[in-house]
C-alpha cells in the first residue's frame, strides 16, 4: 500500500494516468485529500465508486494518534505528540501570536547529531519521517486547536537536513497551492550545520528562510558542544552561511544558546561578532534550557543581558529569544524528554 500523501502532485498524477484516470482526477483527489481533509476514499463523492475502490485497494491516508495534548498556563503554547503506526512518536508545538499561528514540527524520530545540552537527541536515531507525517503534523494541529497556520519551523526533534529528500518534498507539498499552499518564506529550518546539505538546499533555490545553530564563537568550543563541529570548520559554515544570505537577500538566523562557563563571556561574544562580520545574520540568544542528563547551566540574566551588549556594541544585530512553553518541556531541546522518561520508567 502506497501513502498517499507522500506523493507529490506530479507523482500522484503519473500513477493515476497510468491507470487509465482523467487527467482532471488529481486535483480532485488532491482537494480531498488537503481541503477537505477527508479520512477515507469513500468520502471522496464526485469520484466513481469504482474508483473509488481502486484507490482503497492501492493507497492508505495516513492519520498519526495523539497521544498527549497539553497547553501551558499562558495558553499560547501547546504540545501534541504524536504516536505512528510502527510504534514511534514525536512532539509538535503550536504557538500562537497575535499575527498567526506557528508550528515547531520534527522531522525525525530522535536524532544523532548528539549536541551535548539537546535532549532529543539522547537515545539516538530512531527513524527519519516520511512527507507525510510531516504534513499531518500541520493537519491534525490545524485540527485539534482549530487554528489556520501560517509559519512552520522546521525546529523540533531530528535533523532536517539529515532526512534531506523527504524534507525538501515536503517543502514541495507544503508550499503546493494544491495541497497546503503555504507561502515558503513562512517555513523556516534550522539546522546544526551540514554544509554540504546546505549547499544543496541553497542550489535547490527555494528561497527557504534558514537558521544556524552556532553555538560557539570558535571551533575549539564548538566541539565541546556539538560533535558534528569535528566534521565541519565553523569557517566553512560560516562561509556556506554567507552565499546563503546573499542568495536570499535575506538575514540567516544564528542560534546561540547560552551556557555557564562554556560560551558566555564578553570575550565570546567579541569573537563571535568578528566571525559574523560582513554576513547578513541575526543572531538569536537562547537561555539554555534544562534537562536532567545534562549538567550545563544557564548564565545569569545579568551575564546575558551583558552578552547582548557586547554584541551590540559590535553591532551585531541580536535579540534573546521570547521563552515560550517551558512548563510543558516544549522549549528548545526538551522535546520528547518527558517521554522518554516515562517511556524508560515504564520499560524498566
Ligand atoms: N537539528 C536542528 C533543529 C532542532 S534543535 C538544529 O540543530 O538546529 C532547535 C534549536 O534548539 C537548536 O538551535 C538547538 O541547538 C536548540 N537547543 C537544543 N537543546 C537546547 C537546550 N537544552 N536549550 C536551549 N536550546 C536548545
């Protein structure tokens, strides 16, 4: 059985030709499928019944289960994880904003770039997510809270750029008028650094807006945090980052979350500023987030504010990010945590 909604337009017409359809039945299937968001092909009434029947025997809709539904106590923010049919699960964040809604999805099950302060990524790779689970990620969101969504980041658990191909269809899906009509300077990926992919992303020309996880001023304590530096020289990312913002025209978002001890000094901050130097960047300061397996910190938010300042000083465009969520564990690299601790205990 095929999963249908991770044919792209252009695949799911070329079976449908084959088979013998009218050219026009696509669209139909398509509006079925992402307007109207039916469950079943017998809900699809204007096509034939034995078409319908075809469908049914050939492809299945993807539906995934909500395991937990939680809202924070502000009410802004909210998280769903979501459980797949082999057994595996992810966590999606909706935030709300005045202007329109957002969603954090993720793009694999666990991950393995192993970045020492993230919790996701501490019991590895699981799998990576078909174009489908991605897109339903936004669906069931859309459903469950009844809201229109109008930006994705692509920030939750995994590595978008390790799941390259069912990644970049899913922008393809995503920003199809067809199937979800998102505008693409609404998505947003972030990702830890693979500069070859996002060369590649950047040949692609989709215009996608991009964030940088950097975390460090300089390889040496990229490597403390991040064993995907030991790969990459932050000159050469920093390099890649710089084509891509002028590819865009368009400021590339720099992560930096904030350690105690590791990464929080003036002296960091001025090292940093020399190395964005001349690169169109904003750079996003992210207080970090606790978790259980990690003895990190994060600074004081005098020596953040102090971290700012220093940057400003160079004048390095930098804002600290808004925390949102926190209560539920859906701040930055506490997805899945929860779960995985319960899901340990429950094992054990
Ligand atoms: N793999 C991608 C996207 C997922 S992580 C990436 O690395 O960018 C999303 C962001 O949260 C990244 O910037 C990541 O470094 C940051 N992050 C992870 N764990 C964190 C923590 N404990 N506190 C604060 N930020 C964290």
């Amino acid at each position: 059985m095929t999963d249908i909604k991770s044919l792209t337009f252009d695949a799911l017409a070329e079976i449908l030709a084959a088979e013998g359809c009218e050219s026009y039945r696509t669209a139909q299937v398509f509006r079925w499928l992402y307007k109207d968001r039916v469950a079943d092909f017998s809900e699809m009434t204007n096509l034939s019944a034995k078409l319908r029947e075809r469908l049914a025997d050939r492809f299945f809709i993807s539906r995934p289960e909500i395991l937990r539904s939680q809202v924070s106590s502000d009410g802004e923010t909210a998280k769903l994880l979501y459980g797949f049919a082999d057994g595996n699960a992810v966590e999606t964040v909706l935030m709300k904003y005045k202007h329109g809604s957002t969603v954090c999805i993720s793009t694999q099950a666990g991950c393995r770039m192993g970045c020492r302060f993230c919790a996701s990524t501490k019991r590895g790779l699981k799998r990576n997510l078909t174009v489908s689970e991605m897109l339903d990620q936004i669906i069931f969101t859309e459903r469950q809270f009844c809201v229109k969504i109008s930006n994705v980041v692509l920030m939750g658990t995994g590595e978008p750029l390790d799941n390259f191909d069912n990644v970049t269809a899913f922008i393809a899906m995503a920003t199809d008028e067809r199937c979800l009509g998102l505008s693409v300077r609404g998505i947003s990926l972030s990702t830890c650094g693979l500069v070859e992919r996002i060369r590649q992303l950047r040949e692609m020309r989709l215009g996608l807006t991009l964030s940088v996880s950097l975390h460090a001023p300089n390889d040496e304590i990229r490597r403390r945090i991040m064993p995907v530096a030991a790969k990459y020289k932050m000159s050469d990312l920093l390099a890649e980052v710089k084509e891509y913002a002028d590819y865009t025209k368009r400021r590339v978002a720099i992560e930096y979350t904030l350690i105690k001890g590791i990464n929080d000094s003036d002296e960091n901050a001025r090292e940093l500023a020399s190395k964005l130097r001349g690169i169109m960047a904003h750079v996003n300061l992210i207080p970090l987030n606790p978790s259980k397996e990690c003895e990190w910190e994060r600074p004081s938010p005098a020596r953040m504010r102090a971290f700012l300042n220093a940057l400003e000083r160079e004048h390095i465009s930098a804002t600290v990010r808004r925390e949102l969520g926190t209560d539920i564990d859906a701040a930055c690299g506490q997805l899945r945590l929860r779960y995985d601790n319960e899901k340990e205990r429950a094992d054990a």
